[in-house]
C-alpha cells in the first residue's frame, strides 16, 4: 500500500492538495505549520474519528484537538494504491452529523464501491493492523520515539502475530486483561461493581416503591373533600356571573342609545360641511386674483396714459428735430506746421536729385531716392497733424426716440393683453371653486368670502369632534360588548368567585396528577415481586463472578509461561535488523547490538567489550538505538503481507545534530527502496 494525495479540511489543513511519491517522501513544514496535523489525518482518514470520546483536562479529543481552523466541517479525501489499484477514500461530516461520520471508498478508474473496505475496519483491512497498532509501528513521533522497554515489550507482544497457539499470548493476554476488567474493573466500571450498584438500585427501587404506594393511599384520601370544594366555588361562581349579566345588559343599551343619538347628529352637521380642500383651494386663490387683478389695473392705467400722450410726445420729438437742423453749422479747423513743410520739400527735391544722380552717395546712390521720399512722405504727414472738423451736438437720436416712444406703446398693449388673459384664467378657475363651496359668493367680494371659510372650517371643527365623539361612543359600545362591563363589585365579586373556583380545580387536579405521577413512577419502577426476583438473581450473578475472576487468574498464570518463547522467537529477527539500522545511523560507530529476553537494548562499539545501556548513551545515541529499534519492529511485525505499509515519521530527528540527521536520511532512503517513507521535518539539511 502506499499513499498517492491527501486533502482535507483537518486542523490547520485548509484543504490544498498534498501529494505523495514513491519511496521517500520529506515535507519541509515550519514548527506548528501542521505536521503532527497531517500525521494524525492520515491515521483518522484510516481509522475514522472515535467521537464518543470527551475532551479531559490532560488531553483533547480528536474532534476538538483538530477541529478545522478555516471554519469549514471537518473533512477529507486520500487517494491512496492498494492491491494496485488505486482508491479513494471520503470521510465528510454530514448536517446534523458527528465529524467525519459519512464514509466512502471507490475505485479511481472506475468509480465502483470498494465493498472490502468499511468506515468501521478500513485501516485494519488496509495496514493489517489496528488503529492502535498503526500509531506504535508505522507512526513515528519524534517527541515519544525513546519508549521504556516495557512499553516497547507490550507494543511488540500486541503487533506481533502467527498461525500458532504459542503467538497468540499477547491477545489472550489482553483477552483475560478485558475479561478481568469487564468483570473486576477499576472504581466502579467492571461487571462486579456494576452487579453491586444494581442490588443497590433495586433495594432503593422497592424502597422507593413502599414510598409511592405509600403516598397514593395519603392523595386518595384528600379527593372527596377537593372535589366537594369544586362544585361549592362553581355554585357561588354561577351566581356571581348571572347578577353580573344583568348589569351588562343594562350598560349595554345605554351605550347603544348614546351612540345612535350621536350618528344623527353627525348625519345634521355633514349636510353643512365643506371640503377642505376646497376652502384651501379658496385661500390659496384668493391672494393670486387680487395680485392678478391689480397688476391687470396697473397695465390698463399705463396703456391710457400712453394712448393720451403719444400723439403730443411725437410732435414734441419732430420741433426738436426742426429746430436743430436749422441752427446747426460745419467749422473747419486746419492747423499747418510751417518747419514741417519746409523738411518736407527739401527732402523731396533730395529724392529727385539722386534719382537723377546729380550728387553721388556712394554705395548707397541706389537706396537714397527711397529713403528720401519716405522721409518726405512722413515730414509732410507730420505738418497736417492735428486739423480737425468742429459740428454742434444734437440733443438726442430722433429715430431711436420714435422706435422708443412706440415700443413703449407696444409694450403696454402686451402687458395689457397678458395680464388680461392671467386674470380670466384665475377668475374663472376661482369662480369654479367659489361655486363649489356655495352660489352665492363672488370672487370680488373678499369680506364675504373670508367670513364664510372661517364658519366653514368651524363648520367642520365641530364635525370633527362630534366624529370623534361618536368613535368613542362606538368604541365604549364595542368594549362592553367584548369585554365584561364596568368595574365595579359585582364584577369583583364575579372575579373573586371564579378565581376561587379554579383554585379548587387546581387543587383537584393537583391531587389527581400527584397520583398519576406516583402511579407512572411504581410503573417505571416496576412490579415488586420482579425486582425481588431480579435481587435474587445479582447475588447468584455476583458469587458467578467470583469464580469467573478466579478462574481467569489461573489462566492468565497459565499463559504466562508463553511470554518468554515468544519474546525469544520475535527479538532475534529485530535485533538483527536493528543492528543493521544502527550501523548506519552512527556511520559505524556502534556495530553491534543486543536485544534481551525483556526487550531492553544494549550496543557495543567495534573492538570493544563494554555494552552500554540507554543510562549510559548520550542523549543523541539512545533516540539513534530507539529509532533503530522502532524501525526494526516495524518491518518485522508488519511486513506479513505482499502489500507494505507505509512509514510516517513526525520530526524523528529533534535532537540530532546535522551528521546523525545526514545518517538518519541514509538509513531512510534505503528503507525507502521498500516501502513507502514519509518524513515530516522542520530541518533543512
């Protein structure tokens, strides 16, 4: 067998896939990154979860220890090759389930159930061994691997197996051991206890049952005087409620009287009422027309003012345009600078004369013509500067005047027409709404219509209150209906004759449950004349017992003599491997080895006599001579079968220094050419 993924949701495995090679596998993990996590999820993807067990307050349980620190149920997958053919197994933890309680193994290739393998024996099936036989063989812990020789004897005696009666000592051994125990136990779990906690559980039963019976004769007799109390308190409750009743009726009708009186009078004052909305809609209009209103005497006022005007303000624009045309001159006003003129002419002559090349400039003869007149040109610019055409100001733009003048009469016409066509709007939509509310108003009459929405909304006020009067009427109408009247004393003494009524039905029902409770405890008790028989038959089991345990110490001192032709068969082929295992791991420095009839271990140097036991090794040496052992015994007592199991090793090289753990991997690789090896480790080498 060997093991090819595993992913789970364990501990602080947050369910990445980890995968497993042939031989030697070696997983680099940080302290506290999850090695002993792994080691453990492999055993429990196995062997399952044993979730009876309970959390002490030296150890937790698997479920707690490991419980998946991503949140996620616990659970898991593991590929693994068996019989060559490769399997998958699922441990899930199911809603409302016990952790890694729903199990399944099916073929890769094919997806088909493999029936062989079972939550319950899958590990054993799969390594040979059981889940205990698992974790002292193929898991190595390297915090627990230096074990006492009588835990490494007990160990072996439990993993190894033959065909014959002779190897069979361990199991018979613990066989007995679990006979022993079942019967004698330890405090109070063996069989002889539990017989003498159950003859004192039946003596206390028919104790018990003397007191139950007991106690029903004392209910029974207090029945007739409880009952006769019943029908006394129900008499007086009776009468309490008829005189009760008749005042109910009387209430009620007065009640039903003032609440039709208060619906006619609702029905008088609705014919009366005016909306609210209405009378809103009439203040909110009322503002609007009297603005719309007085700006539409505004725009009116201004537009005759401008028709009387017009015709007299465009004669007055005309006179005054015939006036200034009359008095209007032109004046020019020309100013000559006489030295300008001057410069001006004789540069001119200058331009000529070179033109005409009279006077020589030299190399310049060319330019000069131009250069003489653009001075000419500007001298004479500079002697007209400053002339200027003097004309008297109008008062005022005739035409613009005109275009105002009439765009003013325009406008008027306009904000007359606009005002005009909001008012009508206005007025006929508040005319609408003063219809409404009553014909007689009038949107021009303010005085009126304010005094006719105050005695509306009084109006209304009123109809709101007789409303909430006739509510309540209805509502003190309703109560006495559902409910039980006016509180008064006939009321409290109807109260006090029905609560004193229950009180003595409690009381009689009290007594008939007290003996119903009695009676269902003498039947789960049990009839007397049983439980005295069964007493009988716990003394015989008892004496039974005793003679059981006597006989299985003579057995267990019979088997005894097994011990040593077991031990002598089985530790020459672990002392030979071990030896082998601890040459390699100290690089030859102890070649020798010898394993006694008591399993205890002692190693020898080469040329040297002197044996040395593990009180005299070095701290590094022993966990070197316990490794060797550990590995011997896993070979010799595992590998039985044509399938190997494979070797799980947590950290087996704590407290190695950096040649023993080189030793350590050399060892491990040659292990490695024939089973499975997985080293969890902190160190890189």
């Amino acid at each position: 067998m060997k093991f090819l993924t595993a992913q789970g949701h364990f501990g602080v495995l947050d369910g990445r896939q980890i995968r497993f090679e042939d031989g030697l596998n070696v997983l680099y993990l940080p302290n506290e990154g999850g090695k002993t996590t792994l080691c453990n999820f492999l055993r429990v993807m196995l062997y399952g979860i044993n979730t009876s067990k309970r959390d002490t307050r030296n150890q937790l349980s698997d479920k707690t220890r490991f419980r998946p620190v991503d949140g996620n149920p616990m659970s898991g997958l593991l590929q693994l090759e068996w019989k060559g053919r490769e399997i998958i197994i699922s441990r899930q933890t199911g809603k409302g389930t016990a952790p890694m309680q729903e199990f399944s193994a099916v073929y890769a290739d094919t997806g088909e159930p493999c029936e062989e393998l079972t939550a319950k024996d899958c590990g054993k099936i799969l390594t040979g061994v059981s889940e205990e036989g698992f974790q002292s063989s193929a898991m190595l812990d390297g915090q627990d691997q230096a074990l006492s020789a009588e835990e490494l004897e007990q160990r072996m005696l439990e993993l190894s197996t033959s065909g014959d009666n002779a190897a069979a000592y361990s199991s018979a051994i613990s066989q007995l051991d679990q006979w022993k125990n079942a019967l004698r136990g330890t405090g109070k779990r063996g069989r002889y206890a539990a017989v003498e906690q159950e003859l004192d559980d039946i003596n206390h039963a028919v104790s018990r049952l003397d007191d139950l019976t007991a106690q029903i004769a004392a209910y029974e007799a207090q029945i007739p005087a409880a009952e006769k109390n019943v029908a006394d308190a129900e008499q007086k409750q009776q009468e309490a409620t008829e005189a009760f009743t008749l005042l109910f009726v009387a209430k009620r009708e007065a009640a039903e009287r003032e609440e039709r009186q208060a619906r006619d009078k609702l029905a008088e004052l609705r014919e009366h009422l005016v909306a609210d909305s209405l009378l809103n809609e009439a203040e909110t209009l009322a503002p609007i027309y009297a603005e719309a209103k007085q700006a539409f005497d505004a725009a009116s006022a201004e537009l005759e003012e401008v028709t009387e005007n017009y015709q007299q303000w465009q004669e007055d624009i005309d006179h005054t345009e015939e006036d200034y045309s009359q008095s209007s001159s032109s004046i020019s006003d020309i100013h000559i600078r006489g030295w300008s003129m001057a410069v001006a002419i004789a540069l001119g002559v200058l331009a000529v004369v070179s033109l005409l090349g009279l006077v020589p400039f030299g190399p310049l003869t060319a330019y000069m013509p131009y250069v003489f007149s653009v001075l000419a040109v500007v001298f004479l610019i500079v002697t007209f500067m400053g002339s200027t055409q003097t004309l008297d100001t109008p008062p005022m733009d005739f035409d613009e005047e005109r275009v105002k003048l009439h765009k003013r009469r325009q406008q008027a016409i306009a904000r007359v027409e606009q005002t005009t066509e909001k008012l009508t709007h206005i007025q006929d939509k508040f005319q609408k709404v003063l219809r409404e509310m009553s014909p007689e108003l009038c949107a021009d009459d303010s005085e009126e219509l304010v005094v006719f929405i105050a005695q509306a909304r009084e109006r209304n006020k009123q109809y709101i209150a007789r409303q909430q009067e006739h509510e309540d009427l209805k509502h003190q109408y309703l109560d006495i209906l559902e409910k039980t009247g006016p509180d008064g004393e006939v009321r409290v003494r109807m109260n006090k004759a029905k609560e004193q009524a229950e009180q003595a039905r409690q009381h009689n029902n009290a007594l008939h449950e007290a003996i119903a409770l009695c009676k269902g405890k003498k039947e789960e008790i049990g009839e007397r004349s049983s439980l005295c028989a069964q007493r009988s038959r716990l003394q015989e089991e008892r004496e039974n017992i005793l003679w059981q345990l006597d006989a299985i110490r003579l057995a267990k001192e019979s088997l005894v003599q097994a011990h040593a032709e077991l031990t002598g068969r089985v530790s020459p082929q672990i002392n030979k491997l071990a030896e082998q295992y601890l040459r390699t791991l100290t690089a030859e420095r102890y070649t020798a080895m010898q394993l006694y009839t008591d399993l205890e271990a002692t190693c020898r140097r080469e040329n040297s006599a002197v044996e040395m036991d593990r009180l005299r090794l070095s701290t590094g040496t022993r966990d070197q001579l316990y490794l060797a052992l550990r590995l011997a015994v896993c070979k010799v007592l595992l590998d039985k079968t044509d399938e190997s199991v494979p070797l799980i090793l947590d950290d087996p090289f704590v407290n190695y220094d950096d040649q023993r753990v080189a030793c350590g991997m050399k060892l491990l690789r040659e292990i490695a050419h024939e089973r499975q090896v997985i080293l969890l480790t902190c160190r890189r080498p």
